[in-house]
C-alpha cells in the first residue's frame, strides 16, 4: 500500500525530466553611455553666449558706421538707394513681366521717380520756401509766449533766467566749437558732395533695380557653401524689412501730414503747407520727429490764435498720432519693423550721433534688421539643439 504514493512521485519526477527546460536568460547587456550635454544647453552659457553675440553685433555695427563715414561718398548712395529700390521694385518687375526688356522697364521707372520728386518739389518748395520767414517769426513768438508765461507763473518752481542763462551758454558753447564756422567755410564742398551722391544714388537704384537678384545672387555666394543657405534667409528678411519700414513709413508720415493739415486749416492757423511739409519728414523720423513737429504746429497756433487754438492743435496732433501708432502702423508696417519704443529712441540717438541726421533716418530699418537677422539665428540655433537637451 505504501508503494502506490511513490509510484506517483516517481511518475512526476519523470514527467519533471520530460518537460523541455525555459531558455536561459541572456545576461544583461551594459546601458549605452549618454550623450554629453552641450554647453548651450546650459541656461547660464546660453544667456552668456546671446548677451556677446549682441554685443558683438552691436561692435560690429559701431565699426560699421565709422567706416560708412569715412567713405561716405560711396556707402550713402549705396544704402540710400535700397530705400526707393524696395518701393519701385514691383513697378519695374511688373513692366518686366509684360515682355519689356529688364534695362528699359529698369530706365521707365527711374524716370517715373525723378518725375514725381521733381514735381512734388516744384510744387511745394517754393511756397514753403516764401513762407519760411513768417514760420520762423511764429515759432519764435510762440516760445516768446511760453517763456512769459512761465515767467508770471513759475510752474514747478522753475526759473525762466535761469533757463535762459543755460540755453545761452549752450549756445556759446557751440558756436566756439568752430562746427558752424566750419560748414560756413565748405559750403561749396557740401555741395559737390551731395551732387556726387545724388548722381551716384540715381545709378545705384537704376542697377538695383535691373540686376537686384543678380547682385542679391553675387552677395550670397562670397559666403561658404554650407552658410550661403543662411545667408539668403537673413537677406530676404532684411529686404522685407528695409521694403516694408519704408513704404510703411511714408505711408504714415503722408497720414500724419495730411490730417494734421486738415485740422490746422479748419482751425484757421497759418502757414499750414510749410507745417505739413515739417510734419511729413519729421513722420520719416519715427516718435522723435512726429514729435518735434507738432511741438512746432503748436507753438505757432499759440502764436497766432492763442492759448486755447494751441491746445486744440495738441489734441488733434495727439489725436493723429495716435490713431496712426495703433491703428495705421501696425497694418501698414505689420512685424517687420516689430521695435520697442525705447529701441527705436536709442537707435535715432545713436544714430543721430555717430551720422548726424542721416544716421537718424538710417537708424531705425538698420536696427530692425539686426534685429530680425538675430531673430533668424536664435531659431536656427534652438532648431540645431538636441531633442534631449531640449526637453532638459
């Protein structure tokens, strides 16, 4: 009886025998060492390595317009000329694609710019011209008019001797500096100049506007092979940005010039055509020179009509200004020329300083397309990270 409970055994222990046996299991094989982590990726070398690129873009552009200064015979008409080349270019690529030959549309639309300037000037200049004087006279009664009424009410506690006093010694201060005795002295230099550059101006837009993708083409390839890509890319969104602020900025400054016009001659203030032509060309200077010429707008209506004439030319100069910088400029110059207030006030300081009064109206498009050419290889530089640095 004892044997039956061991056959059962043994039979399993026969069965245990029979039964295939489970596949070793391999032995773990070592983990593949991570990749090391780039220094970019490092929030505190990243930042490092941002703040020196823009300071040395910002080195890059001091040398820059030292060297635009000291040859600037040939380096003015060059960049002047991009300005009209961006807004005459679909004139002239329209002809061209109605069969007529690259040179001859190139020609018409030089003509059909010299044209138009030539009879703008005609038709304004002169009566600008003859009513300069009276101008002048207003503008210094208004500032007549302002000092005597600080001088009766002494708002903030200020002094109008002492504001005299100081505004003459600047005055001093600059006429023995010897800069005007200087410009009185080369007149007839400044003007073989500038008709040196106008000339030259003319020729440079009429080949920028016949061979543009060549030259554009030529620039590109002085780059190495593997960045020419690049280099296409930051030229395409510097064109876009040149073509869009200046098209967008006449635009604007033609806006401010005509609807502060409008205003002052409802109002009855005089010498509205020379106001308008300062408003124009100060809007070609953005916040600072729309500024500086309804100052001027004001100033003469007080002159003229007085304190409350002036203070509705500042609210409707106001009025103008602002509808424009929130709702024309915006439309018309969209992101290309995408600037903080206080970039733009820096560039036409900086500007102003280094090139006078065409570093000014240089500024601001320059400082925009270092701004979009760094915006293009920030991207390119966060495209080129490591997934896993990303994510880290």
């Amino acid at each position: 009886m004892r044997l039956l409970p061991r056959k059962r055994s043994d039979d399993r222990a026969d069965r245990g025998r029979d039964a295939p046996s489970a596949p070793p299991i391999p032995p773990p094989t070592p983990a593949e060492p991570a990749a090391p982590r780039p220094l970019t990726a490092v929030p505190l070398v990243r930042a490092g390595v941002i703040g020196w690129s823009v300071i040395g873009v910002l080195a890059g552009l001091v040398i820059l317009a030292y060297v635009a200064g000291a040859l600037r015979l040939v380096v003015i008409p060059v960049i002047l000329a991009l300005f009209p080349a961006a807004l005459l270019a679909p004139v002239s690529e329209w002809l061209q694609r109605r069969n007529v030959p690259a040179a001859v549309a190139s020609l018409l639309t030089l003509l059909l710019f010299i044209g138009v300037l030539a009879g703008a000037i005609t038709l304004i200049v002169p009566q600008v011209q003859a009513e300069i004087p009276a101008l002048t006279e207003s503008v210094e009664q208004g500032v007549q008019d302002v000092q005597d009424y600080i001088e009766e009410t002494q708002p903030f506690g200020l002094d109008m001797a002492t504001i005299v006093e100081r505004a003459q010694g600047l005055q001093d201060e600059i006429m023995s500096s010897g800069a005007l005795q200087t410009g009185a002295i080369g007149a007839a230099t400044v003007a073989a100049e500038f008709t040196t550059m106008l000339l030259l101006l003319l020729v440079v837009l009429f080949f920028y506007l016949k061979d543009g993708a060549q030259i554009a083409g030529w620039l590109r390839d002085l780059f190495p092979r593997r960045t020419r890509s690049d280099a296409q890319a930051i030229g395409e969104r510097v064109w876009t940005t040149v073509g869009a602020y200046f098209r967008g900025q006449l635009t604007v400054a033609l806006f401010d010039a005509v609807f502060i016009g409008v205003g002052l001659a409802i109002l009855g203030v005089p010498l509205v055509l020379p106001l308008a032509v300062l408003v124009f060309i100060g809007g070609l200077f953005p916040i600072v020179g729309a500024v500086v010429a309804g100052l001027l707008a004001v100033l003469v209506a007080l002159a003229d009509a007085g304190f409350l004439t002036a203070l509705i030319t500042l609210a409707i100069v106001i009025g103008v200004q602002q509808v424009e910088g929130n709702v024309l400029a915006p439309l018309v110059l969209g992101k290309a020329t995408e600037l903080h207030p206080l970039a733009v006030i820096l560039a036409l300081t900086a500007g102003g300083v280094l090139l006078g009064v065409l570093g000014a109206f240089l500024a601001v498009p320059v400082a925009a397309s270092a701004a979009r050419g760094i915006g293009y290889v920030r991207d390119r530089a966060g495209d080129s990270r490591p997934a896993s640095s990303a994510d880290g």
